[in-house]
C-alpha cells in the first residue's frame, strides 16, 4: 500500500526470509553470568545462530574461559572471557571497552547474572536484602547503562535480560526479595525501551520458569518430594525444564527476527504460570 504518512514511518529496511532473520552473524554478543547455568546456554545458542560472544563470570576466569573455548569450537571465533562483577560499574564499563577494542563494537547485551535467597520476609537481614538488589536489580542496570553508552552513538543495539517466572506469581518458596527483584526487572526493562526505542535499542526480557542449573541441583536431591509438589506439579507440562530450552527465546529477542518488539517479557515456564495449583487436571 503506498500511503504517504505526515510523520513516522512503517515498517524497518530489514527484509529477506524469516530464518534470515533469526542469523546472528556479523553480531557481537555479552553474556553476564554467561560461564554457567541459563547464562551458559544463553551464549551456546547466540553462538550457534552466528554471534560472536563475551563471556562475563564473577570469580573464575577459567570457567568463562573453558566456554568461551567452546564457542569458538563452535565457530564463534571471536569469543572471549572477562571476569566482571555486575555490581561493579566500572567492570561493565571495562568489560564493553574491552569488547569493542577486540572485536571492534558491542551489538547484543545479555544481563543475565542473578542470585536468590531464601528467608522468611520477618528474618531477613539489610544486608541480605542489599546484596540480592545490587546483583539483580542494579547489576541489570548497569549491563544495560555500560552497553547503551556505546549502542547509543551506534544508533543500534538490542539488550536481553533474565527475569523470572517469579517476577509475576509469589512463586511458593520464602523469596519476597528476589520476586520484588525480578518484577523490578520487568519495570526497568519496560522503562529502558521506552527511553531508548529512540535510538534504536530494543530492550526484553525472558522469563523462565524452573529450569535445571546449580540453583535448583541441591535442594532435588534433598527434598525430591517438595520439589515435585512446587516445581514440577504445578507446571501443565509437568516437568522441570532445561537451560538449552532458553537459548531460542534469546536468539528470537536478540535477532531481528523479534524485530517491531520491546519493553516485553517472554515467560518461559511449562505453564506453570497458567491456573491456580487446584484447578490443575490430574
Ligand atoms: P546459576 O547460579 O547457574 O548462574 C548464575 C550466574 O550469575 C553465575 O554464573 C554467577 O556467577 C553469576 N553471578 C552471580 N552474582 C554475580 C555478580 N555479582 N556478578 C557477576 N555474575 C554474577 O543460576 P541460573 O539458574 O543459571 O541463573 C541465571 C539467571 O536466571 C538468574 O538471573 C536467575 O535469577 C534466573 N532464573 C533462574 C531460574 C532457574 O530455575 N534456574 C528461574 C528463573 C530465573
């Protein structure tokens, strides 16, 4: 239809096949947290459609180091690992100089890290509190900040952020923390795409549900029977799932394939998010 607008335009210059779409080539991705767990898989898959990808972990450099050989195993050959604490501004700020110095720009932004904590609301201490919003509230914000001061003169950059199945449902387990995080997450993400759509920079989030890492490996194994009752029964698909079952949703966002999407949140749940627990069907 060839309509003439006063303003705006319709549509983007970004054409061709739909699986085209979803090629990550060419592109430059950062993973926080990316040496483990959803994190790990995240960066597999962003490296499996093309993109070459800077792993970030907190403490050892060798765990970062041993996936980023994977990727490049892969045929992401200009992946590299970086130790950066995301509490930490300034390693985020280093962590992208450092990326654009070697691979010459910073296309995708995964903020990813995140820790939880268990405690009853009524015993949990300042410091508790402090430290679970400074790793996945702040340290969300300042993966997105340190990436958009370089996207921003770029005039492109699309950013991906881990939420939570929790951000939405009071999710069963003693987490009034990391819940309020996680929906904190959801507003920044939605503020950071509004605030930025206008130099085109996309920002979403994804929202898993229980999914098989380090988190959930321990308290399987001691509790089978509580674990089954509030991570497995309630999900319609009945099942926990695995951080691989990710990586496609992060491609989606991190491609152009979601490209007239931001300021969403994608759940990622088995339908666990879907009815209350006592109408499941048995
Ligand atoms: P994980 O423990 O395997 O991975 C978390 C990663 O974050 C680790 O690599 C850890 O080193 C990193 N990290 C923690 N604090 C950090 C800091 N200060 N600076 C830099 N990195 C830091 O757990 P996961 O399950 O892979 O979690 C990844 C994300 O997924 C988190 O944001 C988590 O909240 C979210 N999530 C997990 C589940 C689940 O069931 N596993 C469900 C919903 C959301």
């Amino acid at each position: 239809m060839d309509i003439k607008l006063k303003e705006g335009r319709v549509g983007t210059d970004i054409t061709g096949p739909v699986t085209e779409r979803f090629d990550l080539r060419g592109r430059v991705a950062m993973v926080t947290g990316g040496s483990r767990g959803i994190g790990r898989a995240m960066a597999r898959g962003l490296a499996e459609a093309g993109a070459d990808v800077v792993i970030l972990s907190r403490s050892t450099k060798d765990e970062g180091e041993a996936v980023a050989e994977e990727l490049r195993a892969l045929g992401a050959t200009g992946s590299f690992a970086m130790l950066a604490d995301v509490t930490k501004r300034a390693d985020l700020d280093t962590a992208v100089n450092e990326t654009v110095s070697r691979l010459g720009k910073l296309d995708i932004m995964v903020a990813n890290a995140g820790i939880g904590i268990d405690v009853n609301a009524e015993d949990m201490s300042e410091d508790q509190w402090d430290r679970l919003m400074d790793v996945n509230l702040k340290g969300v914000f300042f993966a997105a900040q340190a990436a958009a001061k370089h996207m921003i003169p770029r005039k492109t950059g699309n950013i991906v952020v881990t939420s939570s199945l929790s951000a939405f449902v009071a999710n069963g387990n003693p987490q009034a923390c990391y819940n309020t995080s996680k929906a904190g997450v959801n507003m920044l993400v939605r503020c950071l795409a509004y605030e930025w759509a206008r130099h085109n920079i996309r920002v979403n989030a994804i929202a898993p549900g229980f999914i098989m890492t380090d988190i959930l490996g321990p308290f399987l194994k001691e509790f089978p029977d509580e674990a089954y009752s509030y991570m497995i029964r309630p999900a319609a698909m009945n099942r926990i799932g695995t951080p691989d079952e990710l990586a496609g949703a992060a491609v989606f966002l991190a491609s152009d394939a979601s490209s007239y999407m931001t300021g969403q949140c994608i759940v990622v749940d088995g339908g666990y998010s879907l009815t209350p627990l006592e109408n499941r069907l048995t």
